[in-house]
C-alpha cells in the first residue's frame, strides 16, 4: 500500500503537477499578450498620433521620431535638482540629456551658461531643438526648454516634472526671457 502511494505521488509531482503549470502559464502569458493595446501598431505611429496631438499638429509634422520618443520614454520623470536619471531630473540636464541623445551635440552647465552657449534669436523664429530660456527666479536666467513646434516645448518642471507646455501659458509668457540656438 505504502508503495502504491508513493508511485501516486510521484506521478502527481513529477508529471501532473508541471503539465498543470505549463498548460496554466501558456494561458497567462496569451492573455498578457493579448490585451497589449494596438500591438499591431509601429512604435513609431503611436508616437506620431500621440505627439501631433499634444502639440496641435497634423502627424505628418511630426518628423522626427527620435526626438519625440525620446521624450516619451522621459516624459512624466519626476523633477530632481541636480538629478541626472530617470528618477529625477532637472531642466539643465534634462535639455543636455536630449541634446546629447538626440543632436549628438554636448551642453554642460546651468541654463545660464547653455545659454552664454547660444545665439539668440527672436521667438517667431524658433525651430524645432532650439531653447528657450526663462528667467524665473529674479534676474538670472534659471529655467530652459527644449523648443518643439506650434509654441510648444518640453522641459523638466519642478512641480509636474518632463512635460510640454505651451509658451502662450500666462505663466510662461511671463517669464520667457529668450530664445537660442546652439553656436
């Protein structure tokens, strides 16, 4: 009897007890799977629906896909004095981070000095990767953004972090000091 037992016991260890999990895991992962939505989509429309979108555009503005997932794969990342990561972020190193990412072109230092490393030049002539600088605190400069397109820049707040506004924003309006374009 004792024997029998353990013959059963095996068999339900060895041999049931893995087909059930496989057979139960297979289901999971399909699931999982699944209910991905839009999988079928390129990477790349999402992007363009998502950002013509939030900049007021029509999809076909949007040309510059790896500028644009770039910020996707930042935007909402906390603000973070000093901070460097995706864990937290400031406006100086969120704008050199793109930059180095995107126009492979190296910015250190505050807003203040990215700026002494700019030529301005006149808002209604901003282009897409241009900065915007902002004096907020008094009379230093102490915020930039990144210019899109259709007044629009993403920058790293302190409050909302990575996030694109719009420099019509009464707030913005406000505190705009100038626009640059790398030297």
């Amino acid at each position: 009897m004792t024997v029998c037992r353990n013959i059963f016991l095996f068999i339900l260890v060895c041999i049931l007890l893995p087909l059930a999990v496989s057979i139960s895991s297979c289901k999971s992962h399909k699931d999982a799977s699944s209910n991905s939505s839009n999988s079928n989509v390129p990477k790349s429309k999402k992007v363009k629906e998502k950002y013509a979108t939030l900049l007021n555009i029509e999809e076909d503005k949007i040309e510059n896909i790896k500028l644009y997932s770039f910020i996707d794969e930042w935007y909402g990342v906390p603000y973070k004095y000093g901070g460097k990561t995706k864990s937290g972020i400031d406006c100086s190193n969120f704008t050199s981070t793109l930059y180095s990412n995107i126009y492979n072109k190296s910015l250190t230092g505050s807003s203040s000095s990215i700026f002494d490393q700019c030529k301005t030049i006149s808002k209604s002539n901003l282009e897409e990767g241009d900065l915007v600088f902002f004096k907020i605190d008094g009379d230093k400069i102490s915020h930039i953004g990144v210019y899109l397109q259709n007044n629009k820049f993403v920058h790293a707040t302190t409050k909302k972090g990575v996030m694109i506004d719009d420099l019509d924003e009464a707030y913005y309006k406000k505190y705009f000091y100038k626009a640059g374009r790398l030297k």
